[in-house]
C-alpha cells in the first residue's frame, strides 16, 4: 500500500506498515532499545512514525505473545487493527504521551489492558520514536467488577439494592426502544408485621422470610420489570406501563397472588402480607429517583389504608374501579352472582309479545349495583367477555325452558341475546347457541341473536360465515342499534337478517327532531323493500308508540310498556297479557 500524505487524506487514518529488523545508521541504537525491551516483565514494543508509516523498531517477548502472531504465518491477531490504530492515535494527538485502555478476548474470557503510547529519546537523524506499553488489569478490573456489584447489590437476596435500582432503571430507560405512549412506574411494597417475625423467631428467620418473598415476588415480574430491595423490609418495581393505571393494578395483583400461599418459617406456617405504593412518570425523562420517592409516600397511605394507594390522585378512583369491577367480575361469573332481566318486545300493531330481550343485571355484595355499561366494557376489556356471553346465551335458553315447563307447553314466544364483536372474534359461537339450544331442549326459531353493524363491518367474511351457521340452527338474526354503524343496502341484502332494530338515539326524540324522523322513515322504507322486520327501541311515551304504529314500525321495546323484570315477573307479565288477549 503506497504511503499518502495527511494533506491528501485529511478524513482517513495514515497508512501503517510494519518494518521489522530494518538496517540503517541507526541500527546499534535500536539493538539498545530491543535489549532494554527484552528485559521488561510486560509487554511492550518500540515503534517509528515518520512519512505516516507507523513502523515497528523492536518488541518483546510477552508482546508478541499477548499482540502479535507467535510464528511467521499464523493469522494476525483480531485486536491487532485496534491497537495499531489506538498507537497511531495517540502519536497523532502530539502530546508527549497518552494511555488506554484495551480489551481482547482471551482464553479464560476478556483481558484488559491499561496502555501508554509515549516518545523515546531520539539520536541525531532518527525518525520519531515511541515506546508502548501494556499493563495487564484484568485482575484488577474482576476485583473491581466483584467490588461494584457487591455496592450495587443486596447480600441476602441478591437482588439490586437502592443505588442498584436506580442504575438499573437508567439502563433500562437509556438502552431499551420504548413506545410513544408508554411510562414508567414503581411500585414501592412494604412487608407487614416483617418485625414481629424477627423479634418472635430471630433474625434468621427474618432472613428466610425476605429471601422467600424475594423469589415470589420475582415470580411475578414481566419481561423488563426490575426487582430491588430497596430497604430493610421494602421491595420495589420498575415497570414499563402500555395502558397506566390498568398495567400497574394487574401487577399488584400478581404480587398478591405470589403472596397468597403462606410461607413455613420453622415449624409455623405465616401469611405475609404488604402494603403497595404505586408512582407514575410524568414522561421518560422525569428523574427516576423522584418517582422512587413519590412511590414510597405512597406506600406510607397504603400502611394506613390497607388498600393500595397511587400518588397520582387524580385518576385513581377510577382506575381501582375499573380493577375491582374485573376482579369481582371474574369471582361473579364462576359463583352466579349475575342475573338476567327480560325486557318485553311488542307488536306495535297488536299489542301481543312477541319475545323478549334478554339484558344482564349484576348486584355486588361490595360494589353495590353495577351498570352494564360498565361491566360489560370491562368484560371486552379483560376478556371476559367471551365466558359472560356464554353464560347469557345458556341461560336465556334455559329460561324459555323453565318457562314453558311451567306453561306446559312451548309459550309462543322467544328471547334475544345480545352477541358482542369481542366474542364473535374469539368464540365459536354457532357451537355455543348450539349447545344451549341442545340443552334446553328448544328450536332455534325461539332464540334471537342481536349484533352490531360494527361487528359486521370489523370482519365482513367471518361475519358471513356465522351469521349462515346460524340460519342453519334456525336461529332469527337481529342487527342492533342500526343507523349508527356504516353498513350498506348491499351488505344488508347480502347477509341474512331478519330484523333491523333502530337505535334508541333516533327514536326517543323523533317526534321533535325532523331529522330524526326522516331516518327512521327511511329505514323503515329499507327494510320493506329487504323484506325485514323493524323493531324501534327507547319507546318511552304513548304517543311515540302510536307514531311509529302509523309509519308501519312491527316492533318496539321501552320504558313505556315495560322495563326489564326478573324471570318470573317476565312470565307473570306474559300470562297477564297472554290471558287478558284470549279472553
């Protein structure tokens, strides 16, 4: 490789080449210099820079052995570029010396070496000459690691200690992508009664308690969450948080389901339990340390309250709701704590009952009544909504069952159950009305399924398919609260509906919003010419009964015929009506 002036490559590293056991004027000086070198315990080598050509005067031994190929022939070594390249460097800098550190890989893992690259006396007419050296510190640098992470670390449970924990956390935010709208938040937990375990069992046992709550507690982690001990008896978390409150919540219960089971300490068995203090950043960019100490002030409440307690007060109230709707929720689906109210459908142009809809009702022993906005939005949420539409569906079938068992013969009559978009993405729900049609022993014709147009316009094929599988059990199929979806003259033709039901929001105020009225004129005008039956909900007065007996409405449900009743009252208001019609 030809040399290059500085001036014709100002951006480039100079060309280097090493010249070995060159014979020059100078050659007795440089014999000196290999004889000094030789007698060094440490690596070490004499080099020329003169024309940008970095050349090597002399070396030693433990050099060429820890640099350089042993023999002529073998492969150079792979940090060889580096520190040729940390040399010239350091010549380059002008100063009369300069060190380094550089690493290699080694055969017993990473060897570190501190260097020092400085300028040798020169006789007359020799090109520049520097001398470098290279201490081995890899022991040093294991100490130093051992040291570190015994500062950073706690000795009982191995977990990072306070000091840890935040350098975790800065690593964690510096060196992991994280998304727009995430945050971060710590969880502070503090250990009830951890002191009465130490003054009544000793010390040891103390011990053993908090190396076991550690391993629970790390049991309950997420990928990227960090565990310290931050204190005598205080744990805390470092989370990522996609969804705010509602990922931070779904920890504390995983940290209570890790401390559910008690833990055998001698010959007892002890229940720990602890107070949970929650924080939340601001932004990525909010002192960590800060967020520490906002969670652990809330972890003082918590101790007081006996709940869990988030420093940012604002949404809090909410956010523990919304959990606490899920957890009792769950509890209620599995025990039957839900019930099901029926809201008669009538025939506006005869007055007779045609069916019945079928609408979830839950009383809480602890949240009181809760409505099915709320339960049912958390239900989709979670997930759960997939095992409360099963239930409804088996339940609503089972109720026409009882109901003509108690009539003694089929009741002319039928029941819509209400089909979320949630469950129809994730259930097989031909297979569920089939079941529960099976089971109660009733057709198909007798049991409506409601869905949204939003549910058809999410997934139009899947939609398809179910929707015929239900016409194969039979099955009446009712589009719910239509005119505010995006469906089409071509997708209702298309698919096969029986009966379009006009949203509440369109009928309640028709009679004083000309637009209002123009809509359900024209939906009932859509479905004569599809062939559908129409049902208008939120029927409240009289005289909107009789207004949309005149445009032709065939059904209607609302507040103004009834509102929705236990199962027996919806039977006794049949049998009344049904009797009263015969008579």
């Amino acid at each position: 490789m030809e040399a290059m002036s500085m001036r014709d490559r100002p951006t480039e590293m100079p060309d280097i080449q090493l010249l070995l056991g060159q014979d020059d004027a100078h050659l007795s000086h440089r014999v000196a210099i290999a004889d000094w070198l030789a007698a060094l315990p440490y690596p070490a080598a004499a080099f020329s820079f003169e024309d940008n050509r970095l050349s090597m005067v002399a070396t030693n031994a433990p050099f060429g052995n820890c640099f350089t190929c042993s023999n002529p022939g073998e492969a150079e070594r792979p940090h060889a570029a580096e520190w040729r390249r940390r040399i010239v460097q350091s010549v380059l800098s002008g100063r009369d010396s300069e060190g380094f550190e550089l690493r290699r890989d080694g055969m017993l893992g990473p060897e570190y070496f501190y260097c020092t690259v400085g300028r040798l006396p020169e006789p007359d007419g020799e090109p520049n000459l520097f001398l470098f050296t290279a201490l081995d510190r890899t022991s040093d640098r294991t100490i130093e690691k051992n040291l570190r992470r015994e500062l950073l670390s706690d000795g009982l449970t191995a977990l990072p200690n306070r000091t840890g924990f935040g350098e975790e956390i800065e690593d964690r935010l510096t060196n992991t992508p994280w998304p727009d709208n995430a945050q971060f938040g710590i969880l502070a937990i503090d250990l009830s009664r951890f002191s009465r375990v130490n003054e009544s069992l000793g010390p040891m046992a103390g011990d053993e308690l908090l190396i076991t709550v550690a391993k629970r507690l790390k049991s309950s982690l997420r990928q990227g969450d960090v565990l310290a001990r931050i204190g005598g008896n205080d744990f805390a978390i470092f989370a990522r948080f996609n969804n705010g409150l509602s990922d931070a919540l779904h920890i504390v219960q995983r940290i209570r389901d890790s401390l559910s089971y008690p833990i055998r300490l001698s010959d007892l068995q002890i229940r720990v339990d602890c107070a949970i203090g929650c924080a939340l950043s601001t932004s990525l960019t909010e002192d960590p340390e800060d967020v520490v100490r906002k969670a652990q002030a809330a972890v003082k409440i918590a101790k007081r309250s006996g709940k869990v307690e988030i420093y940012r007060n604002g949404v809090l109230k909410e956010a523990q709701r919304r959990f606490s709707v899920e957890s009792r929720l769950r509890d209620a689906l599995a025990q039957g704590g839900l019930t099901l109210a029926f809201q008669p459908l009538i025939h506006l142009q005869t007055g007779e009952i045609t069916g019945f809809e079928a609408l979830a009702r839950w009383e809480d022993e602890e949240l009181g009544h809760v409505s099915p906005a709320e339960f049912i939005a958390v239900a989709e949420e979670s997930g759960l909504i997939t095992p409360l539409g099963r239930w409804a569906a088996y339940e609503a079938a089972q109720a026409l069952s009882r109901w003509d068992a108690k009539f003694g013969q089929a009741l002319p009559v039928g029941v819509n159950v209400n089909l979320s978009p949630i469950q129809m993405a994730r259930d097989d729900v031909a297979s569920m009305f089939e079941e529960a049609l099976r089971y109660a022993g009733i057709s198909g014709k007798r049991l409506t399924a409601e869905l949204t147009e939003s549910a058809i316009v999410a997934d139009p094929e899947k939609a398809r398919k179910l929707l015929f599988a239900l016409k194969d059990l039979h099955m009446p199929i009712a589009m719910d609260d239509f005119g505010t979806g995006y469906s089409n003259l071509a997708s209702l033709h298309s698919l096969p509906i029986d009966i379009l039901k006009i949203d509440r929001s369109f009928v309640t105020s028709m009679l004083e919003d000309r637009d209002k009225e123009i809509m359900v004129r024209t939906i009932l005008s859509l479905a004569e010419s599809l062939g559908l039956h129409v049902t208008a909900e939120g029927i409240e007065t009289q005289q909107l009964a009789h207004a949309l007996q005149n445009l032709g409405c065939w059904q209607g449900q609302g507040y103004y015929f009834a509102r929705p009743m236990a199962e027996g009252d919806a039977y006794d208001y049949w049998r009344a009506r049904w009797n009263f019609e015969t008579v």
